[in-house]
C-alpha cells in the first residue's frame, strides 16, 4: 500500500487478483461442501416436523457454523 496516501498500488492490485484466482478453486470447494451442510440442516428439521417454510426460516436465520 502506497504510505503516503493509503491506497493499493496498481502492483498491489495486480498481486491481490492473483491471489485470489490461484484460490478460487478451494473456495468453490468450501462453498459446495457449506451447500451440503445448509442442506442437510433443512432435511433434518423437515424430518423432525418443521414444514418446508419453518425449516427454511431457521436455516435462513442461523450461522452456518455455531
């Protein structure tokens, strides 16, 4: 970051996009495996009786992880 006026240099800029494409593969893995948990979360409170929009509410309305 450029000191004297805080902002990202375009070298910066350029170091942090390749950063983020060389991670993208593991994020999109992260994201299909939290897919699964919400998933799984929703079928379990329709199997305890919840109706579909009780269950969604609930899947809505927590964390992915507490």
């Amino acid at each position: 970051m450029d000191n004297a006026n805080g902002k990202v240099t375009p070298v910066e800029m350029e170091m942090m996009m390749d950063d983020l494409v060389e991670k993208m593969p593991f994020m999109i893995k992260v994201q299909a495996h939290n897919a699964k948990v919400l998933k799984a979360r929703y079928d379990s409170l329709i199997k305890e009786g919840f109706t579909p929009e009780q269950a969604l509410e609930l899947v809505k309305a927590r964390p992915l992880f507490e």
